[in-house]
C-alpha cells in the first residue's frame, strides 16, 4: 500500500502489554492515523502497517517472506508487536494542516481493508501459547539430544571396552600364531628328514637289485607266487601313481594359483604401503589444521576480553552519564525555583506598578482641584520633559527586558533541538540494538547448525563402531578357524605317527617272511609308503597352505577394507574440522563486527557525553544571565522606586504645573499600562513555553531512561550470548579430544596393519 507518512505521534519497543496499551490509548482518543511495527523473523524482515479510524482498524498490510493484506494480516502484525524486539510507530494523520482524507485511502486499497481489529486480548493469547508450545517443544527436542548423548557416550565407552579386549586377543593370536610357525618349521625338519630316508632306501634298492639277480633263478621257485601278489599289487600301485600323477599336477596348477594370489597379496601390500603413507600425510595435515584452530582460538579468547573490557567501560560510562544526567536535573530543578523566585519578583513590580497607577490618580484629583495653577503648569514644562523622559528610559528597559526573553526562547529553542538531536542518536541506538539482535539471532542459529554437525558426528562414530563390532566378529572368526586349524594338525600329526608305526611293522614282517625278496619286496613297499606318505603329506601340505593362504586373503581384504574405512572416517573428520575452522572464523569475524559496533556505540556515547557537556555550559550561561538579569531587575526596581518617590516629590512640587498637563499625563500612564500588560503577557506566555518544554524534556529524559533500561537488557542478552559461547567452545574442545581419541585408535590400527603386512612379507 502506498500511504503518506503523517506526522510522529510516539516510538516504543514492542511487548504484549505496550501494544496492549497503545491500542487502548488509541482507541479511547479517537485515533486517526497508521501503526507502524518492524521486527526480524530470523534473517527476514518484517513489516506491518495498521491503518486506524476512530482508533480501530480500516486497513492492514503485512510484509515478510510471504506478503498478506486484510484480515489474514492482523495477527501476524500482533504478531511482530508482540516481540519485545520489534519497533512500534505511531503516526497522526490530525494535525493543523494535514490533507489526508480516510475514504479516500479506503478506497484506493481495497484489498487491505478489514472490518476492525478484532479481539486483541484472544489473538494476543493464542500467540503467547504458541511461543510457549515453541519453547517447550525446543527444551524436549533438547532434552531429547542430550540423552541421545548420554547414549552415545555410553555406546562409545563400551566399544573402548571391546576394543580392549580385542587387542588382548589379537596379541593371543599373535602368539598362536608364532606357535603355528614354530610347527611349520618343525614340519620341514621332518620333511628334510624324510627326503633323506628315501635317499638311502633308493640306495639299499639298487644293491638289492645286484644281488637278486644273481639269485634269481634260485628264488625263481619261491617267488612265483610272491610275484603273482607283487604283480596285482604293482598294477594297484600302478594305478595309484597315475591318480597321485594326477593330484600332483592339479597340486602344481594349485601352486601356480596360490603364487598368482600371492603376486596380487604383494601389490595390495603396497598399496597399503602407499595409503599408510597417504594417512601420514593426513595426521601431518590435522596436527597444522589443529594447531591452527589452537591460534584462532587464543585470538578469540583474547578479542572475546577485550570485547567485555570494553563493555566494562561502556557500563561505566554509563553511569557516568545517568550521574551527570542526575545533576543536569537538579540544574534545572534550581533553574524552576529561580524562575518562580522572578515571577514572584515581576508579581510584585506589577503590585508596585498598581500603587503607581493608585498615587497618579490621586495626582489626578489633586489637578482637578489645582485647576486655577496654570501658570505654574507652564513653569512646570521642564519637569513634565523630565518625566517624558523617565518614561522613555522605562519603556527601553522594558524593551530590553523583551530582547531578554526573546534570547531566552533561542535558548531553550535550541536546547530543544539539542534534545531532538539526542533523540535521533537515541533511535540511532535502538537500530544498532536490532542490528545486535539479529547477530545474537544468527548465532542461535549457527549453534544449531553446530547441534546438527554433532549430531552428524556421533552419527559417523556410531557407523565406526558398527564396523569395530565386525572387526570383533571377523577376529572371533578368525579365532575359531586358528583353532580348527590346530586341531587340524594335530589329527595330521597323529596320522603321521601312526602311518610311520605301520611302516615299520611291515617291514619286521617282510623280514620275517622271507630274507632277500621279503627285502626287496620290503623295499619296495616302503618306497611305495614313503611315496604316498609323501604325496599324501604333499597335497595336505598343499591344502593347507591354500586354506591359509585364502584366510589370509580374507583377512587382507578385511583390512584392506578397514583402512578404506578409516581413510573415509579421516576424512570425514578432516572435512569437520575444517566445518569448525569456517565456524571459529565467522565468530571471529563476528566479533570483529561486535568490537565495531561497541567502538561505534562509544562514539556515539562520547558525542553524547560532549552535548551533555555542553547543554551544562550552557545550563551554568543560563544560571549566570539569569542571575545577571535578576540582579538587572532588582538594580532597576530599586531604581524605578527612586524614581517613583522623585516623582511624588516632583508632583508635590508641582502641584500646580500638573492641572494644565493632565491629558498629556493620562495618554502617557495608559500608554504605560498597556505596554506592562503587553509584557506580562509575553512573559505569561514565554513561562508557559518553558513549562511546556521542560515537560518535553522530561519525557525525553523518561525515553532515554528507557533506552537505556534496554541497553541494559540488551548488555545482558550479550553476557548470555557470552555464555553460550563458552558453552560452545567446551564442546568444540571435547569434540577435539574425541578427535585426538580417534586419531590415536588410527595411528594404533596403522601400526596393526604395518605388523600384518610385515607378516604377509615372512610369508612370501
């Protein structure tokens, strides 16, 4: 709506009770005009403007992220009024010259019009319960975060307490695992011990062969039959040693594949190389990051004291200013009963002036009875010039006296301006306020978006321990499997005891057969066994290193995907940190707007105090001339009561000069009269302006009271402020020191992994 401005009727702060109040007020006078309210809806601004006639309202716009006229916008306007941060404006349309005409706004903007204001008391209620509803539904959602907190605390102490334990069982498996090495080299003694014994059993078999074939036909007899078991026996043997044939090459194709594997363990061992080395980098990179989040820290610390030093400063001067304030009031004060002591003065001039008027009209009579004196009437010109000249020195004092209080009204005109001048540097101050009001909301603001990132966190740590709780499945796993496999090779290692005490059974047995082709048949069946056992020893040799080897693989990509993990939880932290880096900057720029707005708000303080200074001179010019002009007036009295008792003296003596000049007389004490009436009059009417501007100046001082009761509060929403601060500073350390925590674990797990790949390596 385009509306004229009118005039300013009054300025407040907004509150449920003040908009209360000027709308009774409003309504009771009649009031034409407009209300005005301006607040911050977070980042928005919002404007309202209420169009009152006969004190209720005709028309209603409100202005904000959506724009609404009519009915729909009076409570959001009660709305904004409500707030204790929002500026309400009063404008008249009823001044002397003023053209505005109602219908004619009425019907420009009908869209805005509504049919009143409607029950205040009801939607005053409702907005009252909704901020309670708000504030409430804020301290559960708090509450509700803070116990979610305890939680994760909880949940985190108690994935400490298994990673404890998981690192007492990781060292027990490590010590399985060295037992597990001592067996394997155990295993390749006997396996060098066994090549040995099939050494010297191919030895016995090529000097047994010289020996049956000299005997041959001696034993041809004997060993018929034994041939024919030999020869069934050879053919089963011929087929075990095309099947042993067999699994010895799938053994070889096995061996290529486990090598292969292992080719591609030893790649990703140095990429884990090269990411170890990647994660160096970054704990260099996060002990600079944090070092300079140290340094912004101190720095906001110590602008953080030099900004309350100031404020300490602005208090005093504060007080400083509300005691000379004190002291201007008394000046003026002492100035009131000063003026009352001159009007006193001036009642009894005026009383003095009567007796003059009562003692020339008794002159009066006596020239009617001194008619006859007419000859002395004209002796007595010279006195009669005298006494025109008396008059004229009377009425040039009174001149002079108008001259004063005309210098007077300059004054205290421009004492009034001094004080229109303090009240703009006043409304000047109410903006700085909502300026700092809208800070201390945008802070609000980034402390819940700093909730939100918390929340984020402790969402990220609840993920890592999730991931810990499968490390400990896969450890537990893994620890079940090193059992297995013990048990494994115990079975194998009775097995093998066993197969060797048959061994030996067969071959007392094949001696006690038969002597050389028991032997040879001996032989050849213990190089059989041995061959088998070999083979057998071979493929579960073979088996197991698979097994091994593909547990060992397992494991790698477990861990492989573990350090990807941490990379990806490290720089998630990275990206926190740099998040509370921009956070401390942007407080640091924000101090350094709240240091420029103290600085400018001393200014404006020190201005103020220098007006103050000078409104005193001026107050101690005022006292002096006031004094000079009482003593003037007391000097001129004194005078003038001289002069009067000259002047009965004169009129005595000359009795007989005043009966031909009685006209000349009369025409001159009339023209007296009325000029000390016209005086009194001015004076009554310079009085009356004085009064009505010392009662301007008391308002003012009660507005400026005001100001600075919101000052006040406003100082101490910024020690809260303050507060929350400290408060958000407390977290950040203990986020810090999650961090620190975190980065320990990962320099622990970067350590676990060189260990592992140094394992891999002795395997290889």
């Amino acid at each position: 709506m385009d509306l004229p401005p009118g005039r300013v009727d009054r300025m407040s702060d907004g509150g449920t009770d003040t908009i209360r109040e000027i709308l009774d007020d409003l309504r009771a006078s009649g009031f034409n005009g407009l209300l005005k309210t301006s607040v911050f809806r977070g980042d928005t601004p919002s404007h309202g403007v209420l169009v009152l006639r006969g004190g209720d309202g005709v028309l209603a716009e409100h202005r904000a992220a959506v724009d609404v006229l009519g009915p729909d916008a009076v409570p959001e306007i009660l709305r904004d009024a409500a707030s204790p941060r929002a500026q309400i404006e009063v404008r008249t349309y009823d001044y002397g010259h003023s053209s505005i005409s109602m219908d004619q706004l009425q019907n420009a903007n009908p869209d805005a019009a509504i049919s009143g204001i409607g029950d205040v008391e009801g939607h005053l209620r409702q907005i009252a319960q909704q901020e309670t509803a708000g504030r409430e539904e804020y301290l559960r959602d708090l509450e509700a975060r803070r116990a979610e907190e305890r939680k994760l605390v909880e949940k985190e102490e108690e994935l400490y307490r298994r990673k404890w334990e998981l690192e007492q069982e990781y060292q027990r498996s490590a010590m399985r695992q060295k037992e597990l090495e001592s067996l394997r080299a155990e295993l390749q003694s006997v396996k060098e011990a066994s090549a040995l014994l099939l050494r010297h059993l191919e030895e016995r078999r090529s000097a047994a062969d010289v020996e049956l074939e000299a005997e041959r036909k001696i034993a041809g007899m004997e060993a018929e039959k034994a041939r024919a078991e030999l020869e069934a026996q050879r053919r089963a043997l011929g087929e075990e040693h095309s099947r042993l044939e067999d699994r010895g090459r799938e053994l070889t194709a096995r061996e290529a594949l486990l090598d292969e594997r292992e080719a591609a363990l030893g790649g990703r061992a140095a990429e884990a190389d090269r990411e170890r080395k990647q994660l160096n980098e970054l704990y260099e990179n996060l002990e600079a990051e944090l070092k300079k989040v140290a340094d912004a820290r101190k720095a906001f610390d110590a602008r953080v004291a030099e900004a309350e030093r100031r404020e300490k400063e602005l208090h005093a001067r504060e007080l400083l200013d509300a005691e000379r304030e004190r002291e201007f009031r008394s000046r003026e004060e002492t100035l009131a009963r000063r003026d009352d002591e001159l009007a006193a003065r001036q009642r009894g001039i005026e009383e003095s002036l009567r007796a003059l008027v009562d003692r020339e009209a008794k002159a009066k009579a006596r020239d009617e009875e001194l008619a006859k004196r007419e000859s002395a009437l004209e002796a007595a010109d010279a006195g009669l010039d005298v006494r025109r000249d008396e008059l004229g020195r009377a009425t040039r004092k009174m001149q002079s006296l108008a001259r004063d209080l005309a210098a007077r009204d300059r004054r205290v005109a421009a004492e009034e301006q001094e004080a229109r001048q303090r009240q703009a540097d006043l409304k000047k101050a109410q903006r700085d306020l909502a300026a700092k009001t809208k800070d201390l909301e945008r802070k609000r603001r980034e402390l819940a978006v700093l909730e939100e990132e918390e929340a984020a966190t402790r969402a990220r740590l609840k993920e890592q321990a999730t991931k810990l709780l499968g490390a400990e499945r896969t450890a537990q796993e893994k620890l079940r499997e090193l059992e297995a496999l013990e048990r494994d090779l115990g079975r194998r290692e009775a097995g093998l005891a066993r197969r060797e005490a048959a061994v030996e059974k067969r071959e007392k047995a094949a001696e006690a057969e038969a002597a050389k082709l028991a032997a040879m048949r001996d032989a050849h069946e213990i190089n059989e066994e041995d061959h088998r056992a070999k083979v057998a020893a071979t493929e579960e040799r073979l088996v197991t290193k698979q097994r091994e080897l593909e547990q060992r693989e397992r494991e790698v990509a477990k861990r492989e995907r573990a350090v990807s993990d941490e990379t990806a939880a490290h720089e998630s932290l990275k990206a926190t940190l740099e998040e509370h880096e921009t956070a401390f900057l942007a407080d640091l720029q924000e101090l350094e707007a709240r240091k420029a707005a103290i600085e400018e708000a001393e200014a404006s303080l020190v201005k103020a105090q220098e007006k103050l200074s000078k409104r005193e001179a001026a107050v101690a010019v005022r006292e002096t001339r006031t004094k000079e002009q009482s003593e003037r007036r007391s000097s001129q009295l004194d005078a003038r009561e001289s002069e009067v008792v000259d002047r009965e003296t004169a009129v005595e003596a000359k009795e007989k000069a005043l009966a031909k000049k009685t006209e000349d007389l009369e025409a001159a004490s009339e023209d007296v009269a009325a000029r000390e009436e016209a005086l009194g009059q001015q004076e009554k009417r310079s009085r009356a302006q004085a009064e009505e501007r010392r009662r301007a100046l008391d308002a003012r001082a009660a507005e400026l009271r005001q100001a600075r009761d919101g000052l006040a509060t406003e100082t101490r929403a910024l020690a809260e402020a303050r507060r929350e601060l400290r408060g958000r500073e407390t977290r950040v350390r203990e986020q810090e020191a999650r961090i620190r925590k975190l980065e320990a674990e990962l320099a622990r797990r970067s350590k676990e992994l060189a260990r592992i790949k140094a394992g891999l390596r002795r395997l290889r």
